[in-house]
C-alpha cells in the first residue's frame, strides 16, 4: 500500500501571510506528481502536475516544488488571501496510465 | 459548456434499490474515472477506462458496476444498494498519461 502524507492537515493563517505545505510520498518507481485545489461545495482543480527532479511551478501567488530523489514536494502561497480557502491536494502517479494516489489534503482557512 | 457533468447531484435511495450515476464529458478525453470519497475524505480511485477499456479495477464490491458505451461517458452502476455505499463520488477524466484530472461535482449518495 503506496502512503502518501500531507502536512500539516489543516492550517489557519491570516491574510496577507505567506504558507508551505508538505507532501511526502515513496519516491520509487516515480512518475508524476499532481497538485490540486479543492474548495467546500465545489470539486478539485488542478494546480499543477509535476515530473521532473527539481521542477518548479508557478501559477500566481502559488509555486510548487519537486523532489523525486527523497519523494517529496511543496506547495508555496505567498501573501494568502482567503479565497485561497480550500482543501489542497497532492496525488503522485506512479506509471504513465495508472492510478493516481491522493493524500488526505492540507486544509487551509485564511482569515481576513 | 460544463467539461464534466454528471448526474444527479444527490441521490438518496433505500437500502436493496439499485441506482445508476451518468458521467459525461467533452473535454475530448480518453480516459475517465470513478472515485468514491470515503469518510475520511480520502478520494479513492474505483474504475478507469481508456477508450471504452476497463484499465483500472480497484477492488471494489462487485455490485458495482461501470459502463462505458463511448469515451465521452461513464456510467456507474450500483446493484443492491448498503448503507455502507453512503458516500460522495466523483466522475473525472483526462488525457492518459500525467495530464491533470477534470473533475465532475459529485454525487452525494445516501442510502437509508
């Protein structure tokens, strides 16, 4: 059974403060890793899909960085807002057509 | 222009019925997914198909059942309904290999 860990699990910041977030996931037979956004009555959206050692992604206020080596990846948002608001998820994939594993999410509440 | 929709939102039925959930999208993907958010929140990946073929069949009970009559749509079959079927599933799809998932807004099955 594939773990994948998420740290930590839920975070209550103010507006206007920067926040990172864990995913830990075992490196071996990696292929990809999934990040994605999921807001309360709403379903998730990708962030950002990831396959290289040392990739980094941007998209806004949020940047995400990888580490295939060691098996993990953080996300970054600077300055939060609280329509960052949500539940973040990380999914590594691990052959090309498989099944992605999604950990439990970092839930993130930004308060104004 | 919804890119995946499925149908209905809420589904409560009794205990022994048997009920279906439609998934559609036109996204132009070929492969489409079933996932089951269990109590925990975790997503858990039920079925995949990659046009039309069953790629991932994840050890669910065999009451549950998933159709694909083309790669436009999936179709999730449930025989004999349990309490235990009570959960939150989510019809995705994408392109095969690393492309991020589209996700439908759920079905919130309860079972009484």
């Amino acid at each position: 059974i594939l773990n994948v860990e998420q740290s930590p699990q839920s975070l209550h910041v103010q507006e206007g403060d920067s926040t990172n977030f864990t995913c830990s996931f075992p490196s071996s037979n990696f292929y990809a890793l999934h990040w994605y956004r999921w807001e309360t009555a709403k379903s998730p959206e990708a962030l950002f899909v990831m396959t290289l050692n040392g990739d980094e992604k941007k998209k806004g206020r949020i940047s995400a960085t990888l580490n295939t080596k060691e098996g993990y990846s953080y996300l970054y948002i600077k300055g939060s807002q609280p329509e960052d608001s949500a539940t973040y998820l990380c999914a590594p994939l691990y052959n090309q057509g498989g099944k992605l594993i999604f950990g439990q999410g970092t839930e993130l509440s930004v308060k104004p | 222009d919804t890119a995946v929709s499925q149908t209905p939102k809420y589904l409560v039925t009794q205990m022994g019925n048997d009920k279906s959930i439609k998934c559609e999208q036109n996204l132009g993907h070929d492969t489409m997914y079933w996932y089951k958010q269990d109590s925990k929140k975790f997503l858990k990946i039920m079925f995949s198909y990659n046009n039309k073929e069953l790629i991932i069949n994840e050890t669910v009970p065999n009451r549950f059942s998933p159709k694909s009559p083309d790669k436009a749509h999936l179709n999730l079959h449930i025989n004999s309904l349990e309490l235990g079927d009570s959960a939150v599933y989510f019809c995705a799809s994408s392109h095969r290999g690393s492309s991020p998932l589209h996700f439908g807004n759920g079905t919130r099955l309860t079972v009484t």
